[in-house]
C-alpha cells in the first residue's frame, strides 16, 4: 500500500496518519509511506512499521487558494503527476492512500494507473470563493472511497461536489489519551501546576493561589484563533483575573507575519507577562494538564483534535460553536461553545469556569 502525505510534522493530520498506519500494519498490510520532506513524522512512522520515502512533490497550501495561486499550482502538479505516475508504474501498489485533498497529484496518477484510491479528507474549507472551493475538491471524485473526518467536512465537500456523497463515509479521528504513567489528573483534580508542592495530594480543581493557567494549542493562524484568545486573556485580566496564557505551537510557512502579530499584542502593556509562546509542543500533555481551561479558537475547525485531548486530560474546554468543533463539544455538559471569532463570549464563559470550580470540575 502507497500512503501519500504533505507534511512530516506532527499536528492533527500527521499524527491522525500515525494511528492508520497502526491499524493498517496490525492488519498485515505492507505501507510504504510518501512524504515531501524529512521532518519529526518520519521516526513515528517507522516506529509504526511503515517504510518511509522523501518523495518531493507540491502541496497545495491555503495561502495558495486564489485563482492566481491555483494556476500557479497545476503548473507544478502536472510535473509532479508525470513522477508520481511512472514510480506508481514501477512500484505496483496494491491500494493508494491519498491523506488531505492538498496533493492532488497522487489521486490523479493512481487513476491513471487504475489503482484504487482512498481519499482521507482532513479539510472542510468553506470561506474561499465557490469556483476556489470546487477546484479544491474536484479531483476528490478520482478516489475510489472518500473518508471524511467529520459531518463539517462531508457538507462541505458535497456542496461543491454533490456527486461524492455516494462514495463518502465519516470516520472521526481516533485522539490517544496520555501514557498510562499518570500524565493526566483524575477527574475534579489540579493539574501538574497546582499540585506542586502538595506532597502528592489531590487538590480540588481551582484552589490554587497561583495564577489561573490557560492553554491553546495548535498552528499559529487566523483559522486557529490564537489572536482571539490572547484579546481574551487582556479582557479578563482587565477584569481583575489573575490569568496566564501558554500558546503551544508554530506557524504554517507564509504565516510568520501573523505570529509576529501576536507577539507585538502579547507585549503591549495589558498582556505583558501573561502570554508564553512555547513554539511546537510535543507531547501536549504536560501543558493540558497545567490548565485550568483549554481554549480551541478556531474560526474554522474540521474536527478538533486539541478539543477531544483537552477531554482526555479532563481539563474544562471553552472551544468554538463552528464545523467540527460542535460535533465533539456537547455545550454545558463535556465543554463550553461560544461564537467563533468572539473574544468576549470566549472570557465570558472562561470567567465562569473560573468563578465556579464546581462547574469546571463537572465538565
């Protein structure tokens, strides 16, 4: 099996890539992996029993989805098509696994090939334009069977491409919960951060002096949010609330610009000393559990892995009432839902979780 993937990092789709390759070598499957670029993801593929191969191919990145930047891609796809097709021909794979629609040039050469194809789609892109969004999905209609992660992703994928409903099918992510060495705290419990000094003992969720610690991982992006949760923090620190912010993770090529923003608001005088950025984060475990609440910002959200392993590490997640998010947030009973992009619904209900550790303990 050929297994096609655009990044050797480790978020949400790479790591998603990690628990197919598992399951498809526990099933006696032979799984060479292909990827653009060495990087982090490589050693846990092989740990997973994959082969692994740098195979340069393009990626099609959302800073890319404008007429301009799509011509500018088909020009390197159809390059990029002719390789892939004639290693295809050598190589022989039974069954190719395309994961994201970002690398249309596998799903095209296997359908010359005529080998079957599994589109494993992570995206559910709705706020480019319609002709954007169609050529975006289109070449999904070459896969065999289409995977999706979420009913969010499905809708928009059939909105564009109504006939793909037929082969579509949604399998959300499988989200690992922490080594079984006592990373998380029971439920109701502190974190790592206040029991320090507790000889060991449990302390109630909230009944640390220290300031109250809140978390957001993911991409430093517009999509993420990240700047919504730092005007958050400044609102409840205005509002007498001793807070802190850990941002966990790093920018997307082409979005420097946007990280050097939030480091310029996270020095002005309201946020100065509230906000640590601490780059990419792996495991995320010990920053979940120092958390009394974890926020998913997002603007756009597929599925929501960081929102599922707030979950597992039974920390109170305020996420947003968007795409994906919403399927895996009951709103009052496992997390909060506010309006995407709102800063102040997003302190209002962290503040409520603040001022009510019974609540917080409950979700």
């Amino acid at each position: 099996m050929a297994v096609a993937h655009p990044s050797a990092e480790l978020y949400g789709s790479d790591l998603q890539l990690v628990e197919s390759v598992r399951a498809l070598v526990a099933r006696q499957w032979a799984v060479r992996v292909y990827l653009p670029e060495d990087g982090p993801l490589v050693r846990l593929l092989r740990d997973a029993g994959a082969h692994v191969e740098i195979h340069a191919f393009p990626v099609l990145r959302r800073s890319a989805l404008s007429a301009r930047g799509l011509a500018r891609y088909a020009r390197d796809a159809l390059r990029a098509h002719l390789d892939i097709s004639a290693h295809l021909a050598a190589t022989r794979p039974d069954v190719v696994v395309v994961n994201t629609l970002t690398i249309p040039p596998w799903l095209t050469a296997a359908r010359q090939r005529s080998v079957p194809t599994v589109c494993h789609v992570h995206e559910a892109e709705e706020t480019a334009g319609r002709p954007v969004r169609t050529a975006l999905a289109l070449p999904t209609a070459l896969a065999s069977v289409v995977v999706v992660n979420s009913q969010a992703s499905l809708t928009a994928l059939v909105d564009v491409v109504p006939a793909l409903r037929a082969r579509a099918r949604v399998v959300y992510n499988g989200v690992a919960g922490p080594a079984p060495d006592g990373d998380a705290p029971r439920p109701g419990m502190e974190g790592a951060e206040g029991l320090e000094g507790a000889e060991g003992k449990d302390v109630p969720l909230g009944a640390t002096t220290r300031p109250s610690r809140l978390v957001v991982v993911g991409r430093l992006s517009p999509r993420k949010g990240t700047d919504v949760a730092l005007e958050a923090v400044a609102l409840l620190v205005t509002r007498g609330y001793d807070v802190q912010l850990d941002v966990c993770g790093s920018a997307f090529s082409g979005y420097e610009w946007f990280e050097a923003e939030l480091h310029a608001r996270a020095s002005r005088p309201d946020l100065a000393g509230r906000v640590t950025f601490h780059g990419y984060v792996n495991p995320t475990w010990p920053h979940l559990t120092r958390a009394r609440v974890v926020l998913v910002p997002s603007r756009q959200e597929p599925f929501g892995n960081t929102a599922v392993e707030a979950m597992l590490a039974r920390r109170p997640v305020v996420a947003s009432d968007v795409q994906g998010l919403r399927e895996i947030v009951d709103d009052g009973v496992d997390g909060v839902l506010v309006p995407a992009g709102d800063a102040v619904a997003l302190a209002d209900a962290v503040a409520r979780l603040l001022d009510d550790p019974a609540h917080a303990g409950r979700l």
